[in-house]
C-alpha cells in the first residue's frame, strides 16, 4: 500500500514547480523528505543514481550564493545531469528582456530552472511563463529548499517530526516564512519571537495555521524569546540583516539586542535541544560561538542536506 501511494505522489510531482511549500500536500512535503534521504543513502554507499541523465538546469542567480550554487550543481551532476550557471548579467533580463519572454526562451533549451532572486513575484512570473519545472532557490518571501533540508536534518537527528518544538528567535524574514509553513505540512509545533517591527507576515502567518489544522501543528508568535525558546526541542536563528537589507544592520543591532541566541537563552530549552542556522552567520551578533560551535549544534548537517533535499526536488520535478 505504502509503495503504491509512493508511486502516487512521484507520479504527481512530476512536471511541478517548486516555489513555496504552501503548494504542496503533507504527503507530498514527506516523501521530499523521505526521498532525500534516500538519496543521500545511495551517494554514502557510492550507489550511481542517475534519473536526470542528459537533463539540464538552468540556475539564474540575481543573489549569489555559497551553498545555493555549490549544492545545485553538484546535486544535479549526481544525478547525471548538468547545471548552467546564469548570472543577471548573462541575461537579457537585466536589460529589459520581460521575465515571461526569458522562461519560454529557456523552456525550450533547458528541462529545468532554479531562480535565486529577490522579488518573490519574479519566481512566480517565470514559473508562469516556463513550461519546464522553475524551483525557488530563494526570493525575499521564501527559502523553500532550505526549510526542506532543515526538516529532513531534524528527522534524521530526532527520529521524528510530529509533536516537536521548534523555536524560532530573530527576524520574521524568508527563513521563518518557509519554517512556518513546513511546520504546518509537518504538524511539527513552532514558537517565534521577534521584535516589534520585524514580525513574520501576517498574511503568512494565518496561511500556515490555516494548514496546520489538518495535521494538528501548533503555531505560536510572539515578541518574547523566552516564551518561545521554553521546552523547545529545535533552537533556530537567521542573521539580523538579510541580503538587501544590510543598510539598516545598525538599526537591527539595536532592536535585536535581545534576541542573541546564546548559552543564558538555551537554557530554556530542552537539555537535549539542536541548535541550526541556514547560515552564514555571524558569530556575537544573532548567536553567540559557544551555541552555535558547541555540542547542540548541527549546522553543518543543515548545510550537507542542502544537496541532498535539492536532489529530491529535482529528481521529483524533471
């Protein structure tokens, strides 16, 4: 039964695009999960694996990226394809060409797309004039491929999902857009605090609850750390300042001034809490060296899934 609602679920993921959690079913968040880690199974054990043989991936980066670039590309030669590297410059994009005239053109050379950019309504235009799967690599709205890996590292550390906590402390930006709805999919419980002026979107916020109705997630948001981080099973921060917003980090430094994810604060959580970051971070800012480099801390299993949660979207898609 369990192989034949498998074979369901790859059988509708086919052709979609990847931009935001939201349009995905629970059973459908789970089995990227569950396919990832699968995949990483079979790259462990040195197991060739390539369904995406002779495919191409189109990567557009108007925000560049470590993690994003690296593990795209290294994903899709796995998977027996090959990624194309397209910076702003490299596109007529950046002098005019409109964004739906760019995805019918790729549509016809490539057999996917990752876009890495700000505007979220850019993502949502391309998919609507693409004809081959676009996925979301990050826009101002959403990181949907890293809030995939994060829930496949939990799963991996902790065995389940379901019932957890997670505590989310510091900007209501992208990051926490995308965890709050993966939570929601999950039924996985999330608490955040930001500081006043810095809260999530509301309309986000209420989309999410709005889903974890149906798998009984509890949503929480607030203004205070400790509240938040209390019996948390998972302690998760972002750095104060986004990509696009370092003009106001000063600004932020003051109004974050009590969000630092540091020893005093985890104490709040459980003794045996995990500590993850999407990174890059800065270390005295947003954590504090002893958390985010001591023994809770599994950053860098975040940072491998990357790969290996990117593999499963492409290889579920194209």
């Amino acid at each position: 039964m369990q192989s034949t609602l498998n074979e369901e679920l790859a059988f509708n993921l086919k052709g979609r695009d990847f931009l935001g959690l939201v349009d995905y079913t629970p059973q459908e968040v789970r089995y990227l999960i569950d396919l990832a880690i699968e995949l990483k199974q079979k790259q462990k054990s040195g197991e060739v694996y390539h369904p995406l043989k002779g495919k191409t991936l189109g990567m557009i980066f108007e925000k560049s990226s470590t993690r994003t670039r690296v593990s795209f590309e290294v994903g899709m030669y796995q998977l027996g394809g090959q990624a194309l590297f397209l910076s702003k410059n490299d596109l007529q994009i950046g002098r005019g060409e409109p964004i739906s005239d760019t995805a019918r053109v790729l549509s016809r050379y490539l057999d996917g797309i990752m876009i890495r950019t700000f505007a979220h309504r850019t993502a949502v235009e391309l998919a609507r004039g693409a004809t081959v799967p676009v996925i979301n690599g990050l826009t101002d709205t959403n990181h949907p491929c890293q809030a995939l890996c994060d829930y496949q590292t939990i799963l991996e550390h902790k065995g389940r999902l379901e019932g957890l906590k997670i505590a989310y402390i510091g900007d209501g930006n992208n990051m926490v857009h995308s965890l709050l709805m993966g939570a929601a999919k999950l039924g996985m419980n999330i608490s955040v605090a930001t500081p006043e002026g810095y809260e999530a979107d509301q309309e986000i916020v209420d989309l999410s609850k709005l889903h974890a109705k149906e798998t009984g997630a509890n949503i929480h948001v607030g203004h205070d750390p400790k509240e938040a981080i209390a019996d948390a099973d998972v302690v998760y921060t972002d750095v104060w300042a986004s990509m696009g917003f370092e003009q106001e980090q000063k600004d932020r430094e003051v109004a974050f001034a009590n969000y630092q994810v540091n020893e005093a604060l985890a104490k709040y959580a459980k003794s045996d809490y995990l500590f993850m970051h999407c990174l890059p971070a800065h270390r005295g800012e947003e954590v504090s060296e002893g958390v985010i480099d001591g023994k809770h801390s599994i950053i860098f299993d975040q940072a491998e899934n990357r790969l290996h949660a990117q593999k499963a979207i492409m290889a579920a898609t194209m």
